[in-house]
C-alpha cells in the first residue's frame, strides 16, 4: 500500500496540474476507444477549462508536496478518477477510491455510480476489485464542442454505507 501520501481538497492552485494528469490520463484510457471526434475535441484548453470548474469537487494525492492523481465527486457520481503514468499500480488509487466512496456517502447517498469507456480495461479491472458492480453497456453524451460526442460506456455502481 502506498505511504507518504496526502489525500487533500484540491485548491485553485491545484488546476493546472490536475488538467495535466487528467490529459495525459485521459488518452491512455481513451484513445482507441472513443470516436476520433470526441479525441479532437479533448484539446489542451479543454482540459485546463475543466480542471479549473471542477476543482471545488475535487480531492488531489500529493506525494513530497507533488499532486500525482485527483478524483472528482459530484452528488452520487464519481466523475473523474486519475492518476499520474509513473504512480500507477501503487496502492494510491485505491485512497483516491476510497475518498470517493465518504464524499457520495457525505452528499447524503448510499449508493455511488460512474461511466467508464467500455474499452477502459485497466479501469474496468481496478473498479471491478474495488467491489463495484458492472450495470452493463449504455450510450453516454460526452460533453464537447461543437457538439457532444456518444460514446460506449459502462455504468458501475457500489453501494458506500
Ligand atoms: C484507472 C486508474 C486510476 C487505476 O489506478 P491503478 O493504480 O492503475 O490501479 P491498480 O493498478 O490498482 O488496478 C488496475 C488493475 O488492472 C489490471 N490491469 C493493468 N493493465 C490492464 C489491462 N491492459 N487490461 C486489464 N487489466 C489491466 C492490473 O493488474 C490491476 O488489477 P489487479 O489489482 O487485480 O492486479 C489508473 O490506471 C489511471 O489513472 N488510468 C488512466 C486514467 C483512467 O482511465 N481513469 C479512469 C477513467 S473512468
């Protein structure tokens, strides 16, 4: 299990290392699984834009004062879950997970879903471990400009009290 971690709320000043996280993060996890437009539209900006929006729902690792992943929760839905290439497979994403899970129960839910590409097997296998249960296939509309982009993900949810 990792040590030496601090599990934070993100702060503003946190944004731009999020989106970097979150860029790099994102093609791993999508690049070959999502249609080629949604692919353009995840541009550098974009994930700056975002970063910057959501950071008041965000929790960052930190690892010697260095943000290395952060997980996003709005309401009962993990939105984001990410982690910097070189910490993967360390144990942090399991903190990052597991403060998910008292965030949706703080919102006042028992019950907590995401959306993953379906083709996200790294994902899949680490939720799936996690004790979180595969609702099966549906059509997600990714936000994007011009115009959202459908794409093939499943819905996971877990039970958090
Ligand atoms: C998803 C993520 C947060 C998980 O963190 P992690 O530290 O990599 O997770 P773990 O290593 O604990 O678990 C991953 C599991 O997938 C397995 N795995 C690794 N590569 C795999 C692959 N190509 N196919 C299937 N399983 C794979 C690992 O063996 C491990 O399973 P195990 O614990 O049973 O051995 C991290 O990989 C990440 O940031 N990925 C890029 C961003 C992303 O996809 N985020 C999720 C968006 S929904």
């Amino acid at each position: 299990m990792a040590t030496d971690v601090l599990l934070r709320p993100a702060i503003e000043a946190d944004a731009a290392r999020v989106a970097t996280i979150w860029q790099s993060g994102w093609h791993d996890g999508h690049v070959g699984h999502v249609p080629d437009e949604l692919v353009a539209a995840r541009t550098t900006a974009s994930f700056t834009t975002r970063a910057a929006s959501m950071i008041h729902d965000t929790a960052v690792a930190e690892i010697n004062g260095l943000v290395v992943g952060f997980v996003t929760v709005v309401d009962d839905e993990v939105e984001q879950v990410y982690l910097a290439g070189d910490h993967r497979g360390a144990g942090i994403a399991d903190m990052l997970l597991d403060e998910a899970e008292r965030r949706v129960c703080a919102n006042g839910h028992r019950s907590a879903w995401l959306a993953v590409v379906s083709g996200n097997a790294r994902a899949r296998a680490f939720y799936e471990r996690r004790g979180w249960r595969d609702d099966g296939p549906f059509s997600y509309e990714a936000a994007a400009e011009p115009m959202p982009v459908a794409v093939m993900c499943q819905r996971y949810r877990k039970l958090v009290n």
